[in-house]
C-alpha cells in the first residue's frame, strides 16, 4: 500500500462574505429561486461554524450493527467590524421603509443563502455557498469612544439548514484543486450554487476539450 505524503497549507484569514434572498413561495417556504442582486461585505473579523449533529447507534446480538450521525444544521457564527443596518432588520424579518425600521413585532424571518471564502497562506480559497439560511440572533452593543483606538463589534448567527433531497448544507469549491485554480470569487458568487454539477461547471475548459 503506497504512502502519499501531504502539506496542506494553512488558513491565513477570512475572507469576504455573500447574502442572496431568497424569493418564497406562496407560503413563505424556501424555493430555488433567488434576488438578481448578490450583495458582498467584507466586514467578518472572525467565523466559527459548528455542525449541530446527533448520533445514535444501532444494536444487534449483543453488539453495536450501526452507527450513524446525522447533521441537523450548520451554525454559523461570525464578528463583524460593521453590518448595514438595513439589511440586518431584512434578515431579522423587520418592517423597512426608506429609513425607517420597525423591529420586535410579529415577523417572519426571510431565506437567504450565504456565501463565505477562507483564504490560506499560499493564496488558494475555500468558496463556500449555504443556500438556504436564516438568522438566528444578533447582538447590537456601542460603547463610548476613547483615545487608544477600540474596535467595535456586532455578532451576528446564522443557520444553515438543508436544501435537498439529501439534507446538503453547503456547496464547497477549493481552488487548491487542480483545474479549479484559475476559478474567481466574482464567478463563484455571482448566483448562489445549489449542485455538485453546478459548481464543476466554473472549472475552466481545457482547450480542445
């Protein structure tokens, strides 16, 4: 059995992330349709996901038969060094009108899927869409100025919850791939990507292939 050595390279910082809304269905549900308009912050100073997962096992003649474990969601939990307010009461559900938000009544949270790039040092991506997300809860803290200069931010956690017929959380395009190097973040984002085939289709054609 050969023994293939491998150096994968580190992640060196967070990327950019990609909020796209999704257009219901007459009954508010989640459909694979989008807005036209892919909207891009690059405001995440941190970003942890965690798989909300339970497993269970199976026992047959005295002995485990199966083991299994199933991810009901994906938790998402970013810091940002600024948020739209805007756009964070559309997320939340909130009534907007011009400049004017309504918030804390009685709202339904919208769709809308997430997009998200970790960098790593030798300058290779790790794309990510999660098509079908919402909001789970947000923090809004100010504090007063002083003179060393204090960063301040907002948390905000979002819920990725599966979209197909194989309860996928997330479609994942690594440009440390080979073929898959020359793939841009423009083309990737430029929709949110909801197959396996959708995403190979951005790996550029060889010529006379």
């Amino acid at each position: 059995m050969a023994i293939e050595a491998k150096k994968p390279s580190r992640k060196y910082t967070v990327g950019a992330q990609y909020i796209a809304f999704n257009t219901p269905d007459a009954n508010g549900g989640w459909t694979s349709d989008f807005d036209d308009t892919v909207i891009k912050l690059p405001t995440i100073t941190t970003v942890s996901i965690t798989d909300d997962a339970d497993s269970y096992e199976t026992y047959a003649s005295g002995d485990v038969y199966d083991a299994d474990v199933v991810i009901g969601k994906k938790e998402i939990q970013e810091t940002n060094i600024a948020f739209p307010e805007e756009l964070l009461a559309r997320m939340r559900g909130d009534t907007v009108d011009e400049g004017v938000i309504a918030e804390g009544g009685i709202s339904t949270r919208p769709f809308f899927a997430f997009g998200l790039v970790i960098i790593k040092k030798d300058g290779s991506k790790d794309l990510r869409w999660y098509p079908k997300c919402k909001l789970a809860e947000n923090t809004d803290e100010a504090e007063t100025s002083e003179a060393a200069n204090k960063d301040q931010t907002d948390d905000i956690t979002i819920n990725a919850y599966g979209f197909d017929t194989n309860q996928t959380k997330v479609i994942r395009l690594l440009t440390s791939i080979e073929g898959y190097e020359s793939v841009t973040e423009n083309a990737f984002f430029a929709a949110p990507i909801l197959t396996v085939a959708a995403a190979k289709a951005l790996k550029p054609q060889q010529a006379g292939g």
